[in-house]
C-alpha cells in the first residue's frame, strides 16, 4: 500500500498589517464589532509589488526546504487559488518558473476558500495511485486586490497569504488517509466575484458597476458553513475508522470564530482540540489551512502518530475535509 505523507510546510504572509483601527477610518466600523462578530483583529495585506505567484513561491521554498526536496523533483504542481496574478498562464505556472520546478506539471484549481483542501486531496490520489511520486501543494489567495475597501460587509474579513506543503509517497500508513470534498447546488451567488470572466468581461461599464470586487451573502454563508464542516467532519473522521474523540487537533478554515465555535459544537469537540489564528491573519481563503498548520507544527500541537482533521469551506458553496495522519 502507498500512503501519500506531508513531508516538508512552509507558509508566507505580507509584512504590511491592516488593523482593526485602521479599518475604521476607512468603513463605518469599530474594533468591537469586529473582534466580537469575528474574532479578527487585524490581518496581512500584499505590498504592491507582491502578488499570488510571489507570495506562493515563498511558501512552497519553505515548503520544499523542509522536506529535503530539490524544485527538479516535483512532478505534479497544484495551487489552489482563486486570485491568480492574471487569467492566463495559471498561478502555478508562473510558481514553476519561479521555483525552477522544470519537471513539474504545474495546474490551478479553483474551489475558492476549501481549495486547499480539494487541491491536497488530488495531489495525495497522485501520489497513492503511484502516478507522481513528489506533489507540492499550495494555497494562496491575494483577497485584498479583490476586495471593496468601502465595502464593510466583506472588507473587514480577509487577508492575504500563502501555504505549502510537500506530499511523498511511503509504505508508512500516514499522510491523508481519508476526504470529502463537495459543494450545494444553487448557492453560487451568496460569495462571488461577477466580474472579469466570460459572462460579465471586464469593460468600463462592469468596474463601474463593480463588478470585480467580491460580493457576499454573510449571515447564509454562516448557516452552510457550520452545517457543511460539521458535517464533512464527522464524515471523514468515520471514514478514517476513527471516532471525534480520537481526534488529535481539528485545523478548520480560518473564516470567523463564530463558525469554528459552532462547529466544534456539532462534533462535541472542545475548542481547545481546534487550531485558532484568526485574530491575526482573517480570512486567507485557500492559504488559512495550510498558514494554520505550519503555526500548529511550530507551537507543538502537531506529534508523529496525531490524527488530524483539516474542514474548509467557501465561494460554491464549496466544503472539503480530510484527516491526516501526521508524522512520518
Ligand atoms: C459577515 C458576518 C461577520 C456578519 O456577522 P452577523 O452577526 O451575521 O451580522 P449581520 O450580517 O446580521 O449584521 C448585523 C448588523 O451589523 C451591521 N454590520 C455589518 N458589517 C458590519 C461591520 N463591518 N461593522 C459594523 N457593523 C456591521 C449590519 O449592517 C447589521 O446592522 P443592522 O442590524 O442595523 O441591520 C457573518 O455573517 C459571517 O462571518 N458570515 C460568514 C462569512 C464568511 O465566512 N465568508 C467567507 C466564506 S469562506
């Protein structure tokens, strides 16, 4: 049996920080409101020179230092983004370049916030198939440079930022052992981005309209979310052969601390089996699993033989779960 185990995590966030405080001269906001309705308190912003690929390519160099692998030996390259530097070539192609990953087969995905998630589980089908024996994995998402910042429904919950993470084959049983990945009908425009695809193409009129900034449903969004990472959850946890009390750490999307609360709830899961980083980063969208993870490992909360669930959903609505096996 092939067993595909995460073997090198690397992560990187922008240095500027947008503030509570800072929001507030810029939308009819207060630090209260959101720290009490989110659990944010402030967030990482992309310097203008920065963008998705450069924030991706230092997350996946971590990544890559850390499990002893060179660029060359990569065969399958997957970013989950859904904010690549432009439309066309994908992020992961530019990262490619920019990595020297010349073997690699460089493609994005696109499952919004859960892309993480969905990227890593057919990254590890690579691996457990015996198709590809090295897959980088990364999530990266540049919100802000989608965001209206006169928009105080969305512009107070996300950030920006990136995660890797480096999966190899081993007859070991660890590494991502079971998934769920879906998504509800009919729910795609409680969290969109209109704007600048085939439908509505990026003319005078649709900036105008703003038509390229994200737009969102919240208090539905909230409603599916806690119910889909509830649920996926206990499904991947069940399918692991396991039950939630042998559950080492939950590592959930880090969309507002409302939702991971609730969710715990559903599982009959204490908070403090759950992984917390909100407050700094808000919503990193693709990169906030992968960002919660290399925080978790370097404080400890993650030991060989731990079993793991990561639960993200997003934009879809899109839901995606796994339990990983940690450790060698
Ligand atoms: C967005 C969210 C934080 C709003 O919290 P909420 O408790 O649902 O708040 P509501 O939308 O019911 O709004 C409550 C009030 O606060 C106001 N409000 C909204 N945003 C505000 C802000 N940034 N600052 C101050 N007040 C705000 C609303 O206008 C409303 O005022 P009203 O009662 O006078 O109408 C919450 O719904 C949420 O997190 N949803 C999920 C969003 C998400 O995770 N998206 C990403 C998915 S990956």
């Amino acid at each position: 049996m092939t067993y595909a185990a995460i073997t090198g995590w690397g992560m990187y966030v922008p240095e500027p920080v947008l503030s509570n405080a800072d929001l507030e001269k810029m939308v009819d906001t207060s630090d209260d409101w959101i720290v009490t309705r989110t659990g944010i308190k402030e967030r990482h912003i992309v310097a203008p020179h920065e963008t998705t690929s450069t924030m991706g390519s230092a997350a996946a160099r971590e990544a890559l230092e850390r499990a002893g692998v060179r660029p060359e030996a990569i065969d399958i390259l997957i970013v989950a983004t859904t904010t690549p530097d432009q439309l066309m070539p994908s992020a992961a192609c530019l990262i490619q370049t920019a990595l020297g990953a010349r073997r690699a087969g460089p493609v994005d995905i696109n499952a919004a916030c859960s892309g993480f998630v969905y990227a890593l589980a057919i990254g590890a089908q690579f691996v457990r198939s015996g198709a590809s024996r090295t897959v980088l994995v990364v999530g990266v998402d540049t919100m802000s440079r989608f965001l209206n910042y006169e928009d105080r429904n969305t512009c107070i919950l996300f950030g920006d930022g990136a995660g890797a993470v480096v999966l190899q084959a081993t007859t070991q049983p660890s590494g991502v052992l079971s998934i769920d990945l879906g998504a509800i009908p009919g729910t795609g425009e409680l969290l969109e981005i209109p704007g600048g695809g085939a439908a509505h193409p990026a003319t005078a009129e649709t900036i105008a309209q703003n038509l390229h900034f994200m737009t969102m449903q919240g208090r539905d969004v909230f409603k599916y979310a806690v119910r889909a990472m509830g649920d996926s959850s206990a499904k991947v946890i069940a399918d692991a052969g396991l039950v939630p009390d042998e559950i080492a750490l939950v590592i959930p999307h880090q969309a507002n601390l409302r939702i991971i609360e609730a969710t715990a709830k559903r599982l009959e899961l204490p908070m403090e089996r759950f992984y917390v980083n909100i407050d700094r980063y808000g919503n990193t969208s693709a990169a906030s699993i992968p960002i919660a993870l290399c925080e978790a490992e370097a404080e400890g909360r993650l030991r060989p033989g731990d079993s793991v669930v990561l639960t993200a959903f997003g934009g879809g609505l899109t839901w995606a779960s796994a339990v990983v096996k940690w450790g060698p």
